[in-house]
C-alpha cells in the first residue's frame, strides 16, 4: 500500500477490488484539485467512442475524448500541458494545466499549434466531497501515488496504464495484473 499524498497532480489507482464499482473499475485518476472543500479529478485512462470534432463540429482534429467521472458528464472539460499557448488554466502541477480560454484553444488546435499529445479532452468528472476521498482510500479503494510523469501524461497510452501501474505497486496486485477485468469472466 503506497503512502503517497492525496495533492493535487498526484494519481488514484483503483484498487482490484473496485470491480464492482463500475465507473472506477480499472480507473486512473489525475486529481487536478484537493482542498477544503473536496477532491476534483479526471479518469485518464477510459477513452470513449468520439472524437472531440464528434461533441464540437468546429474543431478540426480527431483528438480522443475521454470518460472523465460520473459527475456532469454532459460538460467538456481539458487538461493541457501548454500553458504558453492556452491562457487562464489551472496549474495542477509544473507544466500541466486544468482549462484554460476555450476559443483560443479551439483556434490554437486548428492551426495546429496543439498537438495530441499537448492535451487530453474529458466529458464528466470525478469529484468527491470533503474527506469522502480519505474513507474511500481508507477502504482501499484507492492507491494515491506520485504522478512521475508529470506534464507528459497525456501522451501516455491508456490500455494498458492501469496494469502497469498495478505491476509497479508489485506484491499481492501481481496477481492481479492480468486477471480479466471481469473475474466472472475466466
């Protein structure tokens, strides 16, 4: 079990045993803010069916879009790690930003500017009122660990994120890296 922080910038691995717990089965989370009143994050390893061209006609590119929680999952959100070019996001750690000026950062992805990998699009959220996200860990429903690669995590893969993850906590989660994400299933 990792002692790492709940921070903002920091992971939530879903534990094994989440598998009934079907948003978060499998998950990862980027929490982007924890605070006094509650903990903000984003499913980063869940892509969806669409592209954001499919939920916004005026964005010319293909970029996936990813499951990002349960909550408000009507809404578009993004985490992006080019500062320079989107204004007015939040820092959720050194060079990775939650938001930021939507029309410009259409216009910035049309003339391509932005890159796949300079950003990660979201319909929904995960948020967690205060001191929900502590029971859940105390549960163990979660790991939190260090988020190594800081701003480089939107080029990260997302099929095979939450296994290797599972792999790098070593010990008992072996055995679980590659069961079936349904047990029923084997």
């Amino acid at each position: 079990m990792s002692s790492t922080k709940i921070i903002k910038g920091n992971l939530l691995i879903a534990e094994p045993s989440s598998v009934y717990d079907q948003p978060f089965n499998r998950s990862i989370v980027l929490l982007t803010e924890y605070n006094e009143d509650g903990t903000v994050g984003f499913i980063i390893n869940k892509p969806l069916d669409y592209s954001i061209n499919d939920l916004i006609p005026t964005i010319i590119a293909e970029f996936s879009v990813f499951y990002g929680g349960p909550v408000s999952p009507e809404n578009v959100y993004f985490i992006h790690n080019v500062p320079e070019i989107i204004d007015d996001g939040i820092e959720i750690s050194p060079g990775l930003f939650w938001g930021g000026n939507f029309e410009n950062t259409i216009a910035e992805i049309n003339n391509g500017t932005i890159k796949k990998d300079n950003i990660r699009f979201f319909l929904g959220y995960s948020g967690w009122e205060i001191e929900q996200l502590e029971d859940e860990i105390s549960f163990k429903y979660w790991v939190v660990v260090e988020n190594k690669y800081q701003n480089d995590i939107l080029s990260k893969e997302a099929n095979d994120f939450w296994k290797e993850k599972i792999q790098e906590l070593g010990g008992d989660y072996l055995l679980w890296a590659n069961a079936p994400e349904n047990p029923f299933w084997n």
